[in-house]
C-alpha cells in the first residue's frame, strides 16, 4: 500500500474519485470546482493535493504551493482509523467538533449544512479508504 498523500496514493485516490458516481457524478451535477489538500495536523503544509473540475478529479498529486479551497488535517492515527472505518455525518460532526479533523482552509459548517456536498464529502472518506 502506498503511503498516505503520496503521489501514488493521491493517483489511486484520484481515480477511485472518479470512479464513484456518489462522489464525482453528484459535484458534477452542482459543478463544484476545488483544489484540495490533505495532509497532518501540525505540518506547515498539506502532504497531497486533489485538484476537482466540475466534479471530476483532474489532477493529483504532491503539494507544490498551489492556493487550496480547502485543506483538510487529522494525526496519521485518525486518518488511518478513518480509512479503516469511514465516518458518517455524526462522525465526522464529533471528528470537527473535537478537533481531530481540522479545516485550515474551507468553511466546514457551510459546506455540511447544503445535503449536495455533505454527502459527497462523507462519501469522500469511503473512497479514501480504497485508494
């Protein structure tokens, strides 16, 4: 298994993205356009970055300094658990709240609170999990 938010995994992850009309098919329908990271919290920067067209992963791969809409941090311990057993809407609710996922850039509560991208996101966290 590759390590996680390496460009390798960030590759997988990206086309597994792809792959998972819940996921990609339901931002393509709100055409929903970001540049995420993912990394660990207390890192200066974001390990990987997922850049989204329209829904569609196109573009993956290490951080290289380009500007994020959200970049998104946890301790290798929570992303690894998360991995292993995705979270729901109450997990990742009590996973921001507890600050064991962090947004060090994006709005979390707007985000969670409009149904066609909280659910994307949640699913997000299942595709993780198989890339």
């Amino acid at each position: 298994m590759a390590e996680l938010f390496s460009d390798e995994w960030m590759k997988s992850f990206m086309a597994k993205w792809n792959a998972d009309p819940d996921l990609a098919g339901a931002l393509g329908k709100i055409g929903f356009n970001s540049t995420i990271g993912y990394g660990f919290d207390g890192e200066a920067n974001p390990r990987g970055v997922l850049n989204v067209n329209n829904g569609q992963a196109t573009d993956a791969g290490p951080y290289t300094g380009q500007p994020l809409n959200w970049d998104l941090r946890a301790s290798p311990e929570h992303w690894n658990k998360w991995l292993r057993d995705p979270p729901g809407m109450m997990g990742l609710g009590m996973a921001y709240t507890s600050r064991k996922l962090k947004f060090k850039v994006g709005d979390y509560t707007a985000m969670i609170k409009d149904p066609r991208m909280a659910g994307p996101f949640i699913k997000s966290f299942t595709v993780m999990g198989s890339a």
